[in-house]
C-alpha cells in the first residue's frame, strides 16, 4: 500500500487536535487527522468535561429537588435507576462524536482510526484493524492528550480502586467513597456521588482543597462540600490500600495520628500524566521534560521544525480551551502568520456547587510576584436575583491595579460562575479598567450585576452593598 501523502497530519481527535485540524482545513490544508478511539472527541467530550458535566447537571436535580421543601414544594424521595443515567449520559456522548465526524467529512478532513507511531520526523505509522498504513506529511501537530496519574502504590489492579474514567462509569453506588485528592476532579466527581447518595471523605496533602484558587473563594465550595460531604481531611496523606474482601483497606495519616479504614471504593484523583510514551518521538528531534510532556515554544513549536505539540501533552494547565486555543496558534505559525502563545487570559472553572471560576492574576499571585494592587469584592447576598433562587452563598471579586484602574483579575463562585466568567476574560483581554465595567449597564435583575456592583464598590458606590470609597 501506498504511502499517504498530506499537507498536515493531526494526531489526536480531542478538543485540540480536531480544533486544530478543522481550522487548517477552513484554511485550504489537506489534513489528516488520527485518532485510537472509534469516537472522535478525545478524553474531553468522552472520559471527561462533558460526562463530568452531565452527571453533575443530573445529580444536582436531586439537591434541587430536596432544597425546594422549605419553599412549599415538596417532592418524593427520588429513585435512581443507574443503567438509564448511563445510557442517557452516553447518548450525548455520542451525538457529540458523531457530531466531530460529520464536521470533518464536511470539511474533508481525512480521519484515520488507529494508532500512530512516527518513523522519523515527516513520516508515521498509523497501526489499526486493517493493518498498517504509512503517512508522509509536511507538518504534524500532536494532540495526544494526559491520562489519570494512579501512582504505583494504589495500583492493586483492583476495579473498586478508580480513576476519573472509571468513576465516570457510575457502575453502582459505593455506601462509603474515598476521594485522594481535593482538586477540581475528586471535588467535581465527589459531588457527583455523595448527591447520589455515597458517604464521600476528601483525603487532601495541602491545607486546603482546590489550591490554584484563592482560598476565599474556595470557602463557599468547601462550606457546601462539609454538609454534603462526610469528611473533608487537609494534611492528610495515604500510605498504603490494600483489597480486604469487597473493601478496600486505607492506611493514612493526619491529625497526627495513623488510622486503618474501609471503604467500598476509591477514586485516585491526584494529577494527569503526559499520555507520550510509545509515540516514537525518539525518532524525531522532539523533547520530553522531567514529567514526560512534550517542550514547546511560545508558537507551540518543538525541537523538531516538523512537529508541533498542543494541549495536554505540551503541559501547563490541562484545560479543554486551552489546547482549543493552541491548536489554532499552531495552525497560524504553520500558516505563517505571526501567532503566539503569550498574555492570553485562560480562564479556569470548577463545576462543584456551588461553581469557582477566575482568569487573570489571583491575588495570591499578585502577592507572590509584588504586583501592587487593590481588591473588591461583592457578596452574593446582596443581589437580589441569588436570594431569588436562594444561591446567596456566592461572591463576585476583582483584583485591580490602584494606579491604572485596570482590572488585573476575577474571581467569581456561586451559581453559574462558568458562565458568568467569560464576561471577565472579555474584559482583561479588552484592557478594561473598573470603570469600564462599572458603566456597563447590565440587565436587573441578574448574577451578571455582581461584576457591574464588584466594580462600582471599588469607587464607593456600588447601589447594593456599602463599601469604602477611595481616597
């Protein structure tokens, strides 16, 4: 078989890569893209984002339902019926992927199912059902994507020990549930299972859950998180599991003390890990660093002038608009436009309940690298729309630099504080200063105002709360 020839070869069908892949495409681009899994999406729309939020849109329905009594609107004790949750789940996984793959047959885009392997640095072997195929292209773009770190220790081969993947399954619903790790994952899946009914326990290394978030915002999270969770434990750490029976055995530390327990499962949830190996990049100029991720540029270019690396596997944050972006920053510079990868503000959320998200400076950043500036702050419990549906647990803040007036950062938790974001990466990317904002009208009433109020009482104005006005 003749080899395949090809403008641009895009390895990995996720977020990034058929981002990517589509965009040189739009531009004129013959491009192949390749993928190992028979659905196109890669871990985000089918191990990740999207069944991550479906489950918690359908398990928070339970919450809703029972938060309702004290309104007058009581319902009955709800059922789950976990066999129908996973069907439905998966049927929007699959019309999603299906979805990609008819977006890409519209643009021509070559879709190859299998695994590749680069023989050199303009040449791959893709392996797939059929057999072998070979690729000659002029440039690749790897998009390949993290997978779940499950450390040596925990990996007993036993399936009640899961990652985020296996958790996603929902295959029963464990009475007592260990979550290793307090990030957004093990709080995003322990949501999940303790609205289903679980008795979830956060074990935590640092001293607080969700550490790249200032810990003030953190807090309404982590004040829901104590009444639907049964414990969260900071400083801890696990030593050991082991299988006893149908439990497993947890030996940990915390509080200064050594304690045995059972659980009846656990999710490990304590990073991602660069999904590089058995790629064949030893057989091009590419570079790994300590950690296995691909090194790349600002223009997402590698130490191989043929190949470029986006999203997880190039490392830095692991977010599904982040690669998103790259893709299209790499694609440019292949175009030979001048794109780069620098001061792009990437915002960050977290879809516990209630939601954290924030773009731009934290103020514990701002600390760490000695940027003067200034913080305000709107409480949820101001705004008349949150006491509506009773979600005054949220708070709106801004970190402003004193001189220019310009808004360094937000930070936004409470409800719908992934969609409330985007207004603010809007408005850092726009340079706004808080007057900007503050002179914005924004529709009454709404969540949207907190951002217009947040901005307005870093003068000493806002209409809903007293704040202190500026020299």
């Amino acid at each position: 078989m003749d080899p395949i020839k090809t403008d641009m070869v895009v390895i990995g069908a996720g977020p990034g890569g058929y981002a990517a892949a589509f965009y040189a495409a739009d531009l004129g681009k013959k491009v192949l893209l390749i993928e190992r899994d028979k659905r196109l999406g890669g871990v985000c729309l089918n191990r990740g984002c999207i069944p991550s939020k479906a489950l918690l849109y359908a398990t928070h329905q339970i919450t809703s339902a029972r938060e309702s009594e004290h309104r007058g609107i009581t319902f009955a004790a709800p059922t789950v019926d976990l066999a129908k949750l996973r069907v439905w789940k998966e049927s929007i996984l699959t019309k999603l992927g299906g979805g990609v793959a008819q977006l890409a047959k519209m643009r021509n885009v070559q879709v190859i199912q299998g695994k590749a392997y680069f023989e050199g640095s303009q040449t791959l072997r893709v392996e797939s059902e059929q057999g072998q195929q070979f690729v000659n292209f002029d440039t690749a773009i790897v998009a390949v994507g993290s997978l779940p770190a499950l450390p040596k220790a925990f990996d007993l081969g036993n399936p009640r020990i899961m990652t985020s993947t296996e958790a996603l399954e929902i295959e029963d619903i464990p009475e007592n549930l260990l979550v290793v790790g307090g990030g957004y994952i093990g709080m995003e899946m322990g949501t999940v299972y303790a609205a289903l009914g679980s008795k979830v326990t956060v074990v935590e290394a640092l001293d607080n859950i969700l550490a790249g978030a200032d810990p003030d915002l953190a807090r309404p999270v982590v004040a829901a998180a104590k009444k639907a969770f049964k414990e969260i434990r900071l400083k801890a750490r696990v030593n050991k599991m082991s299988t006893v029976g149908k439990q497993i055995k947890v030996e940990m530390e915390f509080d200064g003390k050594k304690v045995e327990e059972l659980y009846d499962r656990v999710l490990v949830s304590v990073g991602r890990a660069a999904n590089s190996a058995d790629l064949g990049l030893e057989n091009t100029k590419v570079q790994l660093d300590e950690k296995g991720f691909i090194k790349v540029n600002l223009k997402q270019q590698t130490d191989d002038p043929h190949i470029y690396a986006i999203g997880d596997i190039a490392g830095g944050i692991l977010l599904a608009h982040k690669a998103h972006k790259e893709g299209r920053i790499a694609v440019e510079v292949i175009n030979g436009e001048n794109s780069i990868n620098q001061d792009i503000v990437m915002p960050a959320v977290v879809f516990t309940d209630p939601e954290l998200a924030w773009c731009g400076l934290t103020e514990a950043e701002a600390k760490e690298r000695g940027i003067k500036y200034e913080v305000s702050k709107f409480p949820w419990a101001a705004s008349g729309r949150a006491m509506s549906f009773d979600r005054t647990d949220g708070v709106t803040k801004m970190i402003i630099d004193p001189e220019t007036e310009r808004v360094l950062g937000v930070g936004i938790c409470g409800a719908g504080a992934g969609e409330l974001i985007a207004e603010a990466v809007l408005a850092l990317e726009m340079g706004a200063t808080a007057e900007d904002i503050a002179l914005t009208v924004h529709p009454h009433p709404t969540l949207s105002e907190t951002l217009m109020e947040c901005a307005e009482a870093f003068y000493g104005h806002a209409t809903h709360t007293i704040s202190k006005k500026r020299a």
